[in-house]
C-alpha cells in the first residue's frame, strides 16, 4: 500500500479527489438516504410487518452490551478487514468489494428503514444507539474505500479500525442500557 495521505492524488486512475471526511461523510450521507427512504416506502412495511416484533432488553449487563458490540463488528467490520488483508489488489478484488459493500449498506438500510415504517414510530426507542451504529458502519465503509485506492496508510487503517471499535462499543452500551427495558 502507498504511503499516501488522504490530501494526495489516488493513485488509482479511477479514484476521485475526495478526502478522507469527504468519503466518510458522502458514506453516512448514503447510508441515511436508504434508510429514510426505505422507511418511507409504503410496500415495504407490508413485508417485514407480520414478522416485527419489539422485545424490550432484559436486564441490562456487560455480557449482553459485548455479545451485541461483537456481532455488530461482524455485520460492519469486514470491510476494514478486507482493506487490513490487502483483498483489493487485483481489479476484480476491489470491484467484488465495492459490491459487496453497496450490497451490505443498501440491505442494512432497508431493514431498519422498513422495520421503522412497520412499527409505525413504536421502534424509535429501540434505535437511540443507531447514529453511532451507522457512523461505525460509514467509517468502516470509507475505510474500505480510501484503502482500496491506495489513499490510506497502515496507520490511518489502524487509526480507523480503532475508531470503529470505540464507535461500535458505545452503540451496544447504548442499545444495552439505555433501550426500554423489561
């Protein structure tokens, strides 16, 4: 990987000009569009409705806030493992995983933006911990695309996992403890 900074040229002739802010917030920006959007789709309620069901969180514990900050770094994280492994060398790496990940925001998008249109608003308290969520989820996307074109160094992929796992684990203590409860 190039030892770039996030202000240089890309390398990669395909690449635009955009820093590393830029992405992240074009990321956040999209990943909120599907969800709004979704969320005001009227025909999506009508398939995920019969199967939405609030359960309210049990008593809140550290093993519930780890078990929920584990699975989120596995829904959101392969990204920034992809770019960590180096899966972007070839053309059809990087094509595969700028596919997957347009895949993964646009699905992740519509749930929740379906399942808010399905619960008719009744979900709003359950999702009080989803800015940090999508915020994770935007910088392991931006990760995964500034590394991809070489405009991202180890450390900055380093500093940027870092981030990722801090922002993950205050969304599951926030969805841990501060959700409506039984």
């Amino acid at each position: 990987m190039a030892s770039t900074d996030l202000t240089t040229a890309p390398s990669h002739p395909r690449s635009r000009n955009l820093t590393g802010w830029q992405t992240f917030a074009l990321t956040l920006t999209a990943l909120w569009a599907i969800t709004l959007a979704a969320a005001g789709l009227g025909a999506l309620p009508s398939l995920i409705a019969p199967r939405l069901q609030l359960h309210p969180h049990g008593i809140p514990s550290i093993h519930e806030a780890l078990v929920t900050w584990m699975h989120n770094v596995r829904v959101a994280g392969w990204p920034l493992l992809f770019a960590a492994a180096g899966l972007y060398r070839q053309r059809w790496q990087r094509q595969l995983g700028d596919l997957l990940l347009a895949i993964s925001l646009i699905v992740n998008g519509v749930l929740v933006g379906a399942a808010v249109a399905a619960g008719h608003g009744r979900i709003l308290p359950y999702l009080i911990h989803l800015p940090l969520e999508w915020a994770a989820m935007a910088l392991s996307a931006s990760g995964w695309l500034l590394a991809s074109r070489d405009r991202l160094t180890r450390r900055q992929l380093a500093v940027t996992g870092a981030a990722f796992v801090v922002l993950l684990a205050l969304a599951s203590f926030v969805e841990t403890y501060a959700v409506p409860h039984l």
